[in-house]
C-alpha cells in the first residue's frame, strides 16, 4: 500500500487575524481558512474559535491521500519555544504563560511547535521567499504590532530560547508627544492600530481631498490602507503622516543593520501593503542612518510570500522538527 503524504497543520493567531493552513513539511500551503480574533473575548475566545473550526478543517477532501502528522503554530507575541508557552500577547489579554503546545497536543494527539509568529514568518520567507541565496536576513512585520525575526548564517536566531530580533520594542523618538526627549516603543508609533488611531482623530478633513473621499467623510473609518492610496493620490496630510512613520521606522531598521548587518530586508504585514508610497522614505531614511561601510550592502522590500508567510514558515518548523 502506497504510504500517505505527510501534512502540516499550521495555525496563525495574531493580534486580528486567525488562520488555519493545510502544508506539507516543505512550507507548501494547500488550502486555508481565516477568522478574525474576537479581541473583547481575549484569548478564550480565540481557543474557541480553533476548537470549532480545526476539526472541520481536517474533515476537508484536501487531507485524502494525506495524513496530518504535526502542528506548527505562529503565535502573536513572544513564546517560550523548549516549553512551547505563549509568555504574553501585547494584543490580545488571557495568553501569559498559556500552554498553548499542551493544549493542541491533548486535543489532537499530533506533535505541536509553537514560534511566535514573526519567527515563523520570517523562516518562511528565508527558505521560500525574498532570504532565498541569502545567509543573514531580517523579516519584519508590521501589522497591529511590529515584529522582526533574525536568520543569521543560515539559521534562525532565537536569543535564549525566547526570541531575537524584536525591532519593534526598540526605543525611538516619539514625534507625537510634546513632552521634550520624549521616547516610545516603535510598535507604539508605527504599528498599524497606532497609525490607525492617529489618523482617525482628524476630523477636519477637506472636503475635496483624497483622505476625505476615501473614508467618505467618515474619518473615525480610515485604515491604513485608505491612508496609502491617499498618499499615492497626492493628499499631502497622508503624505506627511507616512513619511513620520517612514522615519522612525527608517531609524528602528538602520539599528538593527548596524548591529547584524542582513544582505536583505523583508517587511510584511497589512502596512507594509502601502506599497513604494512607504518603502520608498524608508529606504532613504535608513540609508541617511546606518553606519557608513554598510551603506549599499543590502536590500529592503516587501516580502514576496504574503498572507500564508506565518502558516509556510509555521509547516517548516513543524517538518523540521518531525524529521530531528
């Protein structure tokens, strides 16, 4: 009898975004199903949602001629990865010190890893995406937070087993305080739910701008997104807004250059879908700062893998670790 293909349960759960992906151990994602994180609920509410919706994801034809045989999950925030426990969630209230691998592997009986999730993401764009031919990278996303993942020599960099690479709880000036010297986290500033807060108290839009026009004079709806196009469509506030960002986060990648020094740089998350609008200033600003023999040592732009980034990185080190 022919043997089953081995397959990979990878699970996503972010500060908004849940997401469940069918993968062979090589990062291939088959099929997905993506959910929303019912924040007010915090994180039992997040583990219901996977209670439901796993078992009828594994019941799907797509799982016919293969057998599910581990559980590579990207969690939101910083984990302990010998002891698979997410630590905390600066998102979502109810994760410190969750067993979360426990928990998968009393449901299902199948081998679980738990990565935070920018790690998996960014093993996942090293082996699939813009790391490819490269042996010192960096991943960020910036989403509702900001996270960073470090490949050096061809590994992924975990600290002490806690993590590495968190450029996104460096301290930069905080151009929106008044308060002299004021400094504040990146994520606090750059991270998609900071910018959306920001640009959603501006209630005295013209009428005959892009901004205006993009959220139909509804300012409290403005999304990042809308933010971009506006900016590509000439309104100067937008323009302004995300060249601030294009700074700080210009000084937050000019660090973390100087101090590893990545051939590449690949960021993802829904503000990095502003596109060049963003990537363009970023690029300057971390040029204008980075220590001077690095300069032109190396590349930045948005990561090639997309929305499956977490789940394709999440099966690697599932597969990986079904092959130790």
């Amino acid at each position: 009898m022919e043997s089953q293909e081995t397959l990979i349960l990878a699970v996503e759960i972010g500060g908004t975004k849940l997401q469940l992906g069918l993968c062979t151990p090589d990062g291939q994602v088959h099929k997905t199903q993506r959910g929303e994180s019912p924040a007010d609920q915090g994180a039992q509410g997040i583990l219901a949602w996977l209670s439901e919706h796993i078992p009828a994801f594994l019941r799907h034809d797509a799982v016919a001629g293969g057998v599910v045989r581990a559980i590579g999950v990207g969690f939101g925030g910083p984990v302990d990865v010998e002891q698979g426990t997410a630590l905390v969630s600066h998102q979502v209230e109810g994760w410190n010190g969750f067993p979360l691998r426990d928990w998968f592997e009393s449901r299902y009986g199948i081998p679980c890893i738990v990565a935070n999730d920018s790690n998996a993401a960014g093993w996942g764009e090293y082996i699939l995406g813009m790391g490819q031919g490269t042996q010192h990278f960096f991943y960020s996303n910036i989403g509702s937070g900001i996270g960073g993942a470090l490949i050096l020599h061809s590994k992924l960099y975990n600290g002490q087993g806690r993590g590495g690479g968190d450029v996104g709880h460096i301290y930069v000036p905080d151009w929106t305080s008044d308060a002299p010297g004021a400094a504040d986290k990146l994520e606090h500033i750059c991270s998609g739910w900071s910018i959306e807060r920001r640009i959603r108290q501006w209630h005295d839009l013209p009428a005959d701008s892009p901004l205006f026009q993009q959220c139909g004079g509804k300012p409290e709806t403005l999304t990042c997104a809308m933010l971009g196009r506006a900016a590509q469509d000439g309104d100067i506030r937008a323009k302004d807004e995300i060249e601030r960002v294009a700074q700080t986060l210009g000084i937050g990648l000019a660090t973390i250059v100087t101090l590893v020094h990545p051939e590449r740089i690949a960021i993802g998350g829904g503000v990095a879908q502003m596109g060049e609008v963003l990537f363009e200033p970023v690029r300057s600003v971390v040029d204008a700062h980075v220590f001077g023999p690095y300069r032109g040592r190396y590349e930045i732009g948005p990561c090639v893998l997309g929305e499956t980034v977490v789940l394709a990185g999440a099966a690697l080190l599932a597969g990986e670790r079904l092959h130790e």
